[in-house]
C-alpha cells in the first residue's frame, strides 16, 4: 500500500477530529492572518494573527453557543457571510457541534435566500451584517424552523430574543464550556462518516438551486487527499479570498487543517492587488478570470507606455508562451524543464524587462496558483507559465467536494487539468462524458432523490456533464459541458468554451464572451468589455470623458474588436469562426443573474436577457 493510500484510508471521520489534532499538535503555530482597517478608514489594514489554539477558543465557544441554543447533530446552521476569518471559525464551529452548513452567498437575494433556508431547513442563520439580517427578517414569516439569527458584524443591528451578535453566542458558549468542558470532544467523537457536514446549494442556470449533500468523509478524504499530492506544505502561507459559500474556497479549509499551514484570509476581491505584496503568498487559488483580468491589466499598462513598451510586453509574451511549451514537452519526454540556449537566452531577457515586475505583485513568493471552477485559456496560462507563476489548474464540482484532479507540481501541463487525487476513479463514457467515483461523491441532492438518481449510478458513478479525454498517462482535458455544446445546422459540433477562451488570449479589453451558434448556420458572439481597460483605451484614442455603453457604442471601439475578432478567425476552422458580434453595453454581472459567484458564465440567462441582439445578427439570412 503506497504513502498516500495510507494516509487516506486511516482517515478519522471528519474534519472537526482533524481540527481538533491540529490543535493539540501545533497549538502555538499560527493558523490565521486577517486585516483590521484602520479606525478612520484610511491607510493599509493591519494584519492580526490567530494562532491554532486562539483559534480554537473561538472554534468550542461557537459550538457550545449553538449548542445551547438548541441546535442538535446534522440539523443546519447557515452561513451568510463574505469571506473572512468568522466564516471560517463559525464553520469549524457547526462542525465541532456535530451539526451542519447550509451555505448562503452574501449576494444572494431575498428570495433565493429565503428558499435555501427554508428547504434546508435551517434552525439557526450566522449572517456577517445588518444587510444579510434584513433578508431574513423580510421573509421571517416564511421561514417558520429559523429560531435564531446571529450576526458578526452588529453595527446597525437591533439585538433581541431572536438575534444575536456573535460576540454574544461565543460569551455564552464559553460559560456553557465551564459547566459541560468535554462538551465538544463528546460531540466531535460523535460524528460519524456518514453524517451530513455541508449543504450547498448550486446556483442552476435554469430554476431552483439544489442543495448537495456532502458528508463529514468527504471533506475529511479532501484534507488526505490533497495533502498526500505534496502541494502543500507546514511552511506555505495561503492568500484565500474565494467565496467560501462555493465549494472550491470550502475544500482549502480542509487541506490547510491537515498540513497544518497559515492562511491569510480575505474576501475583498478590490483588494487583491493591494494584499499580495503585504501577505506574500507561497500558494493561492482562484478563478480565471482573475488570471484574466491580470493579464489584461499588464497589457493594458505596457500599451498605456507608448508603442516601444507594448511592442516589448509583446514579445516578452510570446517568448513566455514557447518557454512554457517547450520546457514542459521536455518535461513530459525527459523529466527535465530544458530549453535550447537561444530561448533560454531570450527568456532571460524577457524576465528581466517583464516577468519578475509581476512575480512582484504577486508578492514575490509565489510557487503556484491552482486555478479552478472555470477552463483557463490555454494561452493565458501559457503566459503566467513562462512568466514564472505556475497555474496548476484543476477541475471538480460541488457534487465532487470540488477537488476531483490537480496537476501534479513540477510535472503540470497547461491544458489540462492533472491527474485524479487518490483515491478517486475515472471514466470516459461512450459520448464522452467524465464520470468519477470515489470518497469525495456528495451523498445527494437535499430531498430531491429523482435529481439523484439522473446523475449519481446505484454503484456510486457519478455523472459530471462535463465532456472530456483521458492521455495515455491519465491526464485530463476537459473540452466543454455536455450540454453547453452547440451543433450548428450544418451538423458541425463547436465547443463554445474552447473559442471563447482563444479570444481571451487574443483580446486584452475582453470581460466575459458568450458564443452563440446552436441551429443557426454560422458562429456569432456576445462580448462585453472590462471596464478599466476600455475607458484606459478611451483616453487614448479620443474617447476620453465619456461613460462605458458610449464607449463600447463607438465606431472605433467596434472597429478595434472586430480586429482582434478577425485575429482570433485566423486561428479557428472555418464553421468554428466568429462572423458576426455585438458588444453589451454593460458588463454581465452576478446581481443581474448572468455570472454565479463563482464567476461562470450562465449561457440561457445571457441569451435570453440579449436575445434582440442575437436575433439581429442573423436577420435577413436564410437558416438551414
């Protein structure tokens, strides 16, 4: 039996008993960083440190509140919060008293946060402020088994019998510790495999969220199996900023508990730019779309410093490209990152001018970024690659406990998205579908057992929706979602992602792209525009003043599109190519329901929303 099985097969149950070892082997380490603004609102935040048994104070005092309250094993206990370092103690606390997360995204409006509570059937709502409060008092009256609500952040909040602060639960969980002190060993020893950890609602693209069922093992095999990869390490230091509602900021917290590492915790997407020199990161995770808009930045700056600049950001870029090609193909045919010695030589030119300015803002420390919940252009991943910040991209889903394949370290290929974690099965079917199986399988969809029964086998295969190919040595691509692929009328198949993702790499001035060609006789595309990179562009071509839609209205704006459209054409097959385009006049965005929080595109809100803009590219043409 290797090491890692090992490990994996002597898991304990759950996560709140590995909390509860961590604590008792590193209580002095460090275990959290987080920022406290300053008091007048002005100057950098000052970063404080919890160490793994401060941590822990907290951790037992949040359990024993809610114990005291009522709340027993497996019932729910939701969490609306931004990221930030409650969310995580007041989780490790819903566990440690055995019971479970129903998890609620901050921008969720009142309705949907109504449904979610309701069908989870949540006794107690931990919200981060007086906004979140309001939701549910607005809908109180249809929320009959929520008995208590508490909120971290009590500024505006009118406290009573049904709410709380969580300074408040955490004084009356510590005195409650004083009278029963086993209290939280007696209830995490009392969890089983089985028992319900985690309840997250998937935000669908068509109709009500279903709530996935995800047990204490799943996360307790998440925390083995990831740190048995030999990603992460005692030493590491983790920027986490994803929304820890979504199951890809959920499953960090597990393997950091494991290995035992510090995290710097901080949801304030503004802020990254700001944090990363200030916490310097060894490891972080994201979504490509902040790669993206990274990207896009750096490009528009060079462009922003005169045409010799951008000329040489050009080159730096490609050098980076065929750096990071060539060195992993050698990698793969010899184990060795070689590169012939005019390459090499240009590399190390690019890296002086280029690449070590954005190792800087990363922080300087930066050994990889995983990358997940979306598929990365392989170009833009390329870049980062050459330009030292190696992505590991990897792919899971909620009903997969998120981390299902890692590219493994030094051995990564951009592309892909790595090798099934052990433990965990694959297949292919006969249509190309992924199906996995294994210990990070959700149990199921929260009383919806035909939903269960569409995609989880009685054998326990799971069916992702997802179309993908197995390499020889088990690396996997995903090529699109079963259902996101479009036949054109003349019977060509086009995986939407794959072109969209080129014309990422293409366009530095592009936010989100939806391609559109499912029964229609060619390809045409949606596409709204960054902001700040457009209105930077504005400035320089006498558009200056003027609001974003006036902009992307603009005949020149167009015109600069279209050429970065044609450049992406050149590339593509023929049936593949983009022969018409609209540019939004606005970017899409998660208030408006046509991006989820996690940033993915929701393709049937975006077209329905501009279907007179899809309908006019194709007036006036005959469909087959």
């Amino acid at each position: 039996m290797s090491d890692a099985q090992t490990l994996i097969e002597n898991r304990p149950p759950s996560v709140a008993a590995l909390f509860l070892e961590r604590v008792a082997a590193t209580p002095d380490a460090e275990a959290y960083r987080y920022p406290v603004p300053p008091a007048s609102g002005e100057g950098p935040d000052d970063w404080k440190s919890l160490s793994w048994a401060q941590a822990a104070q907290r951790v037992y005092a949040i359990a024993a509140g809610l114990i005291e309250l009522g709340v027993r094993p497996e019932e729910r206990v939701a969490l609306a919060s931004s990221t930030r370092v409650e969310w995580l103690l007041a989780d490790l606390g819903i566990m440690c008293a055995g019971a479970a997360t129903t998890t609620v995204y901050p921008q969720t409006n009142a309705d949907e946060s109504a449904f979610i509570l309701s069908d989870s059937e949540s006794k107690v709502l931990i919200a981060e402020n007086a906004e979140q409060l309001a939701k549910a008092v607005a809908k109180r009256s249809e929320l009959p088994d929520l008995h208590h609500v508490v909120v971290i952040d009590p500024a505006g909040v009118e406290t009573g019998d049904w709410v709380l602060t969580l300074a408040e639960l955490e004084s009356r969980g510590a005195a409650y510790l004083e009278k029963h002190p086993e209290l939280i060993k007696e209830r995490v020893g009392a969890i089983t495999r089985e028992q319900l950890a985690t309840l997250i609602y998937t935000s669908g693209t068509t109709g009500r969220p279903k709530g996935v069922r995800l047990p204490h093992d799943n996360w307790s095999y998440m925390a083995k199996a990831i740190a048995s990869t030999g990603l992460i390490g005692a030493d590491d230091v983790q920027y986490l900023w994803l929304p820890l509602a979504h199951v890809f900021g959920k499953v960090l917290t597990s393997g950091q508990i494991e290995v035992g590492h510090v995290t710097a915790v901080d949801g304030r997407v503004d802020k990254i730019i700001e944090n990363l020199p200030v916490v310097r990161p060894t490891y972080m995770a994201a979504v490509p779309r902040i790669f993206e808009k990274v990207y896009n930045g750096v490009a528009a700056k060079a462009r922003a410093g005169g045409g010799a600049k951008y000329k040489i950001f050009q080159w730096a870029a490609e050098v980076a490209r065929e750096y990071a090609k060539v060195t992993q193909d050698n990698f793969k045919r010899t184990g060795t990152h070689a590169a012939p010695f005019a390459l090499a030589a240009r590399h190390k030119v690019a890296d002086t001018l280029v690449y070590a300015k954005i190792r800087d803002a990363f922080g300087g420390r930066l050994r990889a970024c995983v990358s997940g919940s979306a598929a990365l252009a392989p170009e833009i991943g390329y870049f980062f690659a050459g330009a030292g910040i190696h992505i590991l991209e990897g792919y899971g889903l909620t009903e997969s406990s998120a981390a299902s394949f890692v590219n493994p370290g030094e051995a990564y290929r951009t592309g892909t998205v790595g090798k099934p974690l052990p433990g965990t099965e694959v297949r292919i079917a006969a249509d190309g579908e992924i199906l996995l199986r294994g210990p990070g399988i959700m149990q199921g969809y929260h009383r919806l057992p035909d939903k269960t029964a569409e995609v989880l086998e009685s054998d326990g295969w799971f069916h992702t929706g997802d179309i993908g190919e197995l390499s020889p040595d088990g690396y996997l691509r995903i090529t699109d979602r079963k259902k996101d692929l479009i036949k054109t009328s003349g019977g060509k198949y086009i995986a939407p992602a794959e072109v969209e993702g080129q014309f990422k790499a293409v366009c530095p001035y592009v936010s989100n792209i939806l391609v559109h060609g499912a029964d229609r006789n060619y390809c045409t595309a949606l596409i709204a525009l960054d902001e700040p990179a457009i209105l930077d562009w504005a400035k320089e071509n006498g558009l200056d003043g003027r609001s974003y839609a006036d902009v992307v209205a603009a005949p020149q704006t167009v015109e600069m599109v279209d050429g970065y459209v044609k450049q992406l054409n050149e590339g593509l097959q023929r049936w593949q190519t983009i022969k018409k385009f609209r540019l939004l006049p606005r970017d899409l965005d998660v208030e408006h329901g046509e991006i989820t929080p996690s940033l993915k595109l929701k393709r049937p809100v975006v077209e329905r929303e501009y279907k007179h803009l899809i309908d006019e590219m194709y007036a006036g043409t005959r469909e087959a």
